[in-house]
C-alpha cells in the first residue's frame, strides 16, 4: 500500500512493527545464545530471567534507535535524554511484562522446556508488551509538541 494511502497510525504501527521485529530478533537470539551458553538453567539462581533481562536492554537500544530516527522522526522531542528516558520507562513496564510471563510460566507453572520458555517470554510476553509500547510510545514518548512523562516528574 502506497504511504500516501496509509493514514498516519497505520504509518506508525507498521513501521513500529517493523523496527520491533529487528528488537524481537536481537532479544531472542541474545536470549537464546546466553541460555545455551554462560547462562544455562541452574547455573546461577535465575538464569533464564538474567538472560531475558539482558537480552532485552540490548533490543530497548535498537529500537528507541529505529523508533526514533525512522518511525516517529517527525514528532521527535527537542530533547533526546528526556525521550530515551521516557523510551526506556515504557519500554521496561513493556518488558516487565514479558519477564512476568515468562516467571509466571517457568516458575508457577513449572513449563521449564527452552520451547516453552520462548514461547512465554517471546511470543505471549513480547505481544502484549509490544502492544503497550506501542501505544506509550505514540502517546507519551514521540510528542513533539507536549511534555514526556519524564518532564513531569517533579
């Protein structure tokens, strides 16, 4: 579809979606490399929540980077600490999320298997985070022409 046919939420979620599956592959491969090697189930006591957490900040990174230079490069703020703090905030109640699929499976339903911890933390967990992130993230973070949630904190 022509980009003079996309409305601009349309705009936005496909390229949100589209610099997201660069962050969902990044957390997933450093994910899956992490519990394969330094960081296998019972080596440390949560592991698989230490190779999560890890895996995620580096996809964060990616994709306030994408996020802010290609999806939401027209409503960008003036300042780009107070947007990558903002970013950051969303990202991680995003990804709280996920980490509290992936605990909820692994730890209280005991569905330890590295098929079912995927499926926990990167198919159910970054679905719901995404959609949250997605929705902040247009909302609060990119607003050009408003004040981030960060800026109003006392």
């Amino acid at each position: 579809m022509p980009e003079s046919h996309t409305g601009p939420l349309a705009r936005d979620l496909i390229r949100f979606a589209a610099v997201g599956g660069v962050g969902v592959v990044i957390d997933v491969v450093v994910f899956n490399a992490l519990r394969a090697t330094i960081l296998p189930d019972g080596s440390v006591t949560g592991a698989v929540l230490i190779a999560k957490v890890a895996a995620t900040a580096l996809a964060i990174l990616a994709n306030w980077a994408g996020n802010r230079w290609w999806t939401f490069r027209d409503r960008r703020g003036t300042s780009i600490t107070v947007e990558m703090a903002s970013f950051i905030a969303v990202s991680l109640v995003g990804s709280a999320i996920a980490l509290g699929c992936l605990a909820i499976s692994h730890y209280l339903f005991g569905f330890t298997s590295a098929l079912a911890d995927n499926i926990s933390a990167n198919v159910i967990g970054l679905l719901l985070g995404s959609l949250f992130r997605f929705s902040a993230s247009r909302r609060w973070v990119f607003r050009a022409e408003s004040l981030s949630p960060l800026q109003h904190v006392g």
